[in-house]
C-alpha cells in the first residue's frame, strides 16, 4: 500500500484552495454521461480522499446538488468566480470527496488506476491501454 501525500490544489481563478492528503491508489476516471457534461470534456478524474483529509484553506466553495438516476445526491464544489469543480461528495454519510486530480498543483503524480462507466466512454476517444475499464461503477 503507498503512503498518502500531502497535495494541494486551486480553482482557475485562484480565489478557493485547498490541502489533502491523497492517496495515489484511489485515482478513477469517470466516462459517465453526468461526467461528460459538468465537465465540459470526456470525464472527470478524482482522487477518493476521507473528509477528514480534505481541507478548503481559502475562499468559500458554491454548492450544487446533483441527483443521480438512482436517486443518490451529490454535491458539487466549485468556484462561484471561475466555475471551477474542486469536489464531488455524496450527500451522505461517511463521506468520501471525489476531489477533481486537474485541480491539484500535483496532478502529474496522480495518474487514474482505472476507468469507470466504461460503456459511456466517447466512441471516439482512443483505449488507454494501460488503464483498466469497468463497464458500471
Ligand atoms: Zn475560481
Ligand atoms: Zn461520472
């Protein structure tokens, strides 16, 4: 098991940052159709990190609430300047935020481990090879 690491991250415009510690492990791509549309490109890419392990240092995140086919909702943070999406956390508890990988200053280190929602993934986008798919969840 590798260790966490001590990231830090910030929206576009710079007005909201934040630190985690994360665990580069936990690294998932999402192909889903919500995905492809709230972020504007083929997926998003989170890192899965405990809420104790999240920690917003400036700016005060919006909040939306995404309800999922199967009725779950989720809250979306994100810039109220720039509209940039820091997080995805489920309503309920225990908590584990989704925190968007682009965002962080280290993103390099932090590669997806595997793709989910597969059978939503761009018909046209090339395989990654090396990255696992998984048709659901
Ligand atoms: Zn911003
Ligand atoms: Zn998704």
């Amino acid at each position: 098991m590798m260790e966490s690491l001590k990231t830090n991250g910030a929206c576009s415009c710079g007005e909201n940052t934040y630190e985690a510690e994360v665990d580069p492990d936990k690294v998932v791509m999402c192909n889903c159709s919500d995905c492809q549309t709230s972020s504007g490109g083929t997926c998003h890419v989170n890192v899965l990190v405990p809420e104790s392990d999240f920690h917003v240092t400036s700016g005060t995140l919006k909040e939306y609430i995404k309800i999922a086919e199967s009725g779950a909702r989720r809250i979306i943070g994100f810039c109220g300047t720039c509209g940039t999406q820091i997080f995805a956390v489920g309503a309920e508890a225990p908590r584990v935020y989704g925190v968007r990988v682009p965002t962080l200053a280290q993103r390099e280190q932090f590669p997806p481990k595997v793709q989910i929602w597969g059978r939503s993934r761009p018909k046209w986008l090339p395989p990654l090879d090396d990255i696992p798919v998984k048709e659901q969840q």
